[in-house]
C-alpha cells in the first residue's frame, strides 16, 4: 500500500519540492523515516504515534516505511509532522489518496493532535499559489498564507478538524489576511533636545535610505535619534512588505500570522557574532542584516564590534543581498538595509573636552577610530558629529519638530525620487541610495557651479569614486526634499559638509 503527500524542503529563502511517500506492508512491526531526515524528523515518529492514539487511531501492526525524496536532500524542520501523518492515514484509507494530492502539507504535531505553527508558511503559501496547489498548514498561520494570494487554504486546529474537513464532515473557514496593527510608541523627534543639524542629517537620511555614521560624546542623544528613525519612515509597500516578512517568517519571528508594514528597526548588541549578524550557522539561517531587509540596522558602539563582523558588512552594503556558503548549505538572503550606526570619538568618549578627556588624548582617539577600516567608513553617506546638549536646551520646556510633519516631508521626497524612476523606466528603485551607473547619469541633474565645487573638493581631499558617487546620490535627495529638478550649488555644498573628518584628525 503507497501513499503520497507532497511537502517542501527550504534552502534560505528557496522552497524545495519534497515528496513524501509511504509504504505499509508486512513484516515486523517497524515505523522508519528515510531521504537524510534531521533529528527533528527523526523525532517525529513519537508525535505522530501519540497525535493519531490522541484521535483514538492506532498505527497498523505491520511495517511502515516514509521516503522523503529526493533521498539526496537534507530535511529539516517539525513541519514534515503533518505530512508524515496524513500519508498514514491515507494509507490506512482514513482519508482517501486524492482529497490530499493537490495540497502542500505543512504544520507540526502536538502530542493531544493539535496542529503547532511552523516557520516558513508564507514562503510555502507563495510556492503552492506559483505552482497551482492548495495548502494545509496550521490554523495560526492562515492568515498569513492568504497574504500569497492562494484561494485554497486549510487552516486547521487539530487533526480531527483536518480529517472531519477531508471527509466533507465539516467545513473549515477560509482564512483571511490580517494586517498587524501598528504598535503605539510615545517616541517621537520632538522629545529630542536641541541636535537640529543632527535631526537634519536624520531627515536626509530617512529620504534617500542614505546610511548615517554618528559620532559625539556619551549621553549627547545619538541612541535617542536612532531609536526615533522609524517614526519618521514611510511604511512598507505591499511588495516591500511581503519580502520582508517572508524572511521573517522563515526566521520564525512572524507571530499570529499578520503581517506588519511598518519597516523593520534591528538594534543587536555589539558582542553579536558573524553569523548572527550576517546569517549562517550550521542551517544557514538569516542574519541581522536579512531581518533589517527594507529598514533599519542600528549599531550602537561601533568600534566594539569585532572587526571581521564588521569588515563582513561590506559586501551586502553595496550588493544589497548577502551570500552564505556553509559545509550543508549554500543559500542567498537579501539585505537592503539602511545602516545607522552610533560611536564614541574615543575610548573614554571626551575628546576635545580639556576638563574630561584622558591622559592618552588624542592617541587614544586614534587608537580607537582606528578600529572602523576605511572602506567601511567610506560606505557612510552621511557622517556627523553630535555635540553634547547644552544645559539650556536641556530645560527649554518647548517642543522640537514632531515626527508627522518630517517623515510628511521624507513620504514627499520618496514620492518624487519613485516618479522619476518611473519615468526613466526604472520602475524597481525606490530611493536615490539605490542609484548606479547609467541610472545615477540620468537621475543627478547636475547644475555647473555645483559639479565644479564636487570635482575640486574631491581633488582636494582624495576623495574616493565610492565616496565621490555617493555624494552625487545625497546632493539628490538634498534636492529632492526641497522639490529641486536640478541639484544646485546649495545642494551639494550641504551634502559635502557631511563628508566627515575624524576629530583627532587635521583636514
């Protein structure tokens, strides 16, 4: 007797078609799981068995044989449970053969024969919808399985629920998509104190998805900027949503199945390791830098991050996606995230303070500096130095600009850089960061006393082609968020005054 339930492998974001096919026949009693299952799977054989007595049916006393092919594949994960159930018993004749062949199974088992949410049901949803299949999953995670645009989701509680809607018994609902509602924070711009050319640098940034470096003494307000860069983002387009949270979903961090369209704001630690933040591990799992996708990564204390976990953000900062090549996988995530990051300008953070900085000032200051390479400084478009708050704007009882009326600004300068894309014919940018080659030529409208001031500062100051371009692409939104054809003179004197030089350092 052989039965098939089809299911899926993931690889990175990749869905894989797995087959699952059973054989009962006779012999001794035996239940074996093969195709290079994990422990997981291997695990499996017990939920199965107390699921199935749970709904008071016992396995067959004959020997019973699972086949994951392709047999070359590694397996991993709970959510062969479901399938692994349902192929016995479709091959006990329970549930006939047919009424499961046109369906993706996944979901995990409880012992009482519930069925537990499992990572990746978004993904899965998308690939059955591609390839003309229905799906059985979960009943947690139907609402995020109707994000994909499937019409033929089984959402089901338990096992019983499942079978009795197999058997035409009862009918289960269609689940409907849900949206996360949107988390009410009390942080906002106006609570910051003084800082204005800070804000300023903040506002750019969050217009163009320019990448910001601050630098300033303790306590001057650079976590307290960084943690309001949400508040002034636009929210996540429905493509940009659903990218997003298919690698959350994967990582397991997608709860109640709704989706969220406000952009991801990741803050790790900075004894964070490699693979946490760039992805990998032994099942090659996302990273920091994937699950910013379409946001923000902040690091705060940059220099105390290792430093090849830092030099290894280069790559994705420019590419956009990060590949990771492990002994059992190899897999790609995207990573395009802004990058905001916060350091000391020394180790004891007082440099240039005659009253507070240490004895080893200033080469202490270079000592430390030193720990951030070039070529990741130079991937900063943005570079400030926050000074510390002065006692009077410490105590002004007034209230800054709120964040509604600059993200208004930042909605309006996206607006104008997604027009223009769109009418170059390059309907997949969103922001000016994204700008390269032929499309930076055709974007910047340079006017000649300001292409003049660039070309002699950058002779000037040796300044690289990375930096030189990534000049060009911040004058642009400068431009931008003024509702400018051309970038001016202004303009790019502005965003050249954000090339920065450290303190400890002569211009």
């Amino acid at each position: 007797m052989l039965a098939h339930v089809h299911t899926i492998a993931f690889n990175g974001l990749e869905t894989l078609d797995v087959d699952l096919q059973l054989q009962i026949s006779s012999g001794l009693p035996a239940f074996n799981i093969v195709g290079l299952p994990d422990k997981t799977i291997a695990e499996s054989k017990e939920r199965v068995r107390a699921a199935l007595n749970s709904i008071g049916t016992e396995l067959p006393a004959k020997r019973i044989i699972v086949n994951l092919a392709p047999a070359d594949l590694l397996k991993e994960g709970s959510h062969f449970d479901l399938p692994i159930a349902l192929a016995i018993l479709a091959g006990m004749g329970i549930v006939a053969a047919e009424d499961v062949a046109d369906y993706i199974v996944i979901g995990e088992l409880g012992l009482d024969g519930s069925i537990l949410p499992v990572n990746g049901a978004l993904p899965v949803a998308i690939h059955a919808n591609r390839i003309s299949k229905g799906l059985i999953c979960p009943e947690t995670q139907g609402s995020e399985a109707a994000w994909s645009g499937l019409k033929d989701i089984v959402a089901a509680p338990n096992l019983l629920a499942l079978i009795n809607h197999l058997k035409g018994n009862q009918r289960l609902p269609q689940p409907v998509a849900k949206q996360r509602k949107s988390s009410v924070s009390d942080m906002d711009m106006s609570d910051v104190k003084g800082q204005e050319t800070a804000k300023r640098a903040m506002e750019i940034a969050a217009a163009g998805a320019h990448n910001l470096l601050m630098v300033g003494t303790p306590g001057a307000g650079k976590s307290m900027l960084a943690a309001r860069m949400n508040t002034i983002l636009p929210p996540l387009t429905t493509e940009e949503a659903l990218e997003t949270c298919m690698i959350h979903s994967i990582a397991g961090e997608l709860k109640n199945g709704e989706i969220s369209f406000e952009r991801p704001y990741r803050d790790p630690h900075h004894s964070a390791s490699t693979p946490a933040l760039i992805g990998g591990g032994r099942k090659g799992v996302p990273g920091e830098i994937s699950l910013a996708h379409n946001g923000v990564l902040f690091l705060d204390e940059l220099p105390e991050f290792g430093r090849s976990t830092l030099e290894a953000l280069r790559q994705p900062l420019e590419t956009g996606y990060v590949s990771i090549s492990r002994v059992n996988c190899h897999t790609q995530y995207p990573a395009r995230f802004q990058l905001i990051a916060a350091m000391n300008p020394c180790r004891c953070g007082y440099l240039g303070m005659k009253d507070k900085e240490c004895s080893r000032a200033p080469k202490c200051a270079e000592e430390y500096q030193s720990k951030i390479s070039g070529p990741l400084m130079d991937r900063f478009d943005i570079h400030i130095q926050v000074p510390p708050v002065s006692p009077w704007d410490i105590s002004d009882e007034r209230k800054g600009e709120s964040s509604a009326a600059i993200r208004a600004r930042v909605v309006a300068a996206r607006q104008i850089q997604q027009e223009r894309f769109d009418a170059l014919g390059y309907p997949h940018l969103h922001t000016n960061s994204q700008l390269k080659g032929d499309v930076l030529d055709d974007a910047v409208r340079l006017e000649g006393d300001a292409k003049q001031l660039l070309v002699g500062f950058a002779d000037k100051s040796k300044m690289s082609a990375r930096a030189y371009h990534r000049t060009l692409k911040l004058a642009r939104t400068i431009a931008d968020l003024q509702n400018q054809k051309n970038v001016s003179k202004v303009h790019m004197a502005e965003a050249l005054s954000y090339r920065y030089v450290m303190p400890s350092k002569q211009v």
